[in-house]
C-alpha cells in the first residue's frame, strides 16, 4: 500500500501525525502499526468536515498530516484556496503533507483539486482501483518530492 510505504519513508516512530476527524479509519491503523501515533483533528460542518490551518495549530510537534479530498466517509473536497492554506500552513510548520487522492474523478459537483496544483513539496497518493471500477485490485501509484 502506498500509505505504507510514504509512512515508512517520511516518519519514525513515535512521530504525530495528524488525521481530520471524522476520516477514514484505516488510517489510524496503519500508522499506529507503523509506531506513528495519529493524532485525531476535530473537523467541523462549517469547514466542511476537513481540517483547517486553525486546527493545526491547536496541536503540537506534528510531523505530518494526512488528508483526503473527496474525504471518507463525508464527501466533501477543499477548494484550491482551502488546499493551498492547508499546504501553506503545513511548509511554515516543516510538516509532511499527504494528500489521498483515491477518490478523484468520483464526484458530481465541482472538480477536485489535487494538492500538486499548490505546491510540489507535497506527497499523493492515488489508485486506478477506485476510478477504473477495478474491485478487488489495489493498484495505486504516489508521488513523493525529491
């Protein structure tokens, strides 16, 4: 899985990773069966349901933070301007941005942003599982910065 692989390259353990919450719960799986401890970010409608630089900040000695946009399980995407304080937020901060992007493509209102579009210190991860109805496989790719 490419989560895995991004978690075993960009943190150690015992490093705080930051997860929007409600999210996908496989997530602080994965990271607590790395040692990383997640560390749940309380969401609200009003910012529809994903994290803000606010919300950074309320929380200390975060190495990274891990979003999803289109999010599991509320659906909803951050706007290029949302993307990019978040982005802005986690470079002043020396934070890892992971952006899941497996549900790109899977949306009915606006088209989803991609968090290479703000920036390339940013890592992504995608599937063709999802987009190309490929039940059952797990074929994803990620892109990492140098």
């Amino acid at each position: 899985s490419t989560i895995f692989n991004i978690v075993n390259m960009r943190f150690g353990i015992g490093d705080r990773v930051g997860l929007g919450e409600p999210g996908y719960p496989c997530y602080r799986q994965i990271l607590s069966a790395l040692s990383v401890t997640p560390v749940r970010i309380e969401t609200s409608a009003a910012n529809r349901y994903q994290p803000t630089p606010e919300d950074l900040r309320q929380h200390e000695n975060l190495k990274g933070l891990i979003v999803a946009s289109p999010a599991n399980p509320s659906g909803t995407m951050l706007s290029k301007e949302a993307l990019s304080a978040l982005v802005g937020c986690c470079t002043e901060r020396g934070l890892t941005f992971i952006s899941d992007e497996i549900y790109h493509g899977l949306h009915y209102e606006s088209r989803a942003v991609s968090a290479l579009e703000v920036s390339d210190d940013v890592c992504v991860i995608n599937s063709f599982s999802k987009y190309f109805s490929m039940t059952g496989w797990r074929v994803g790719w990620m892109i990492v910065p140098e």
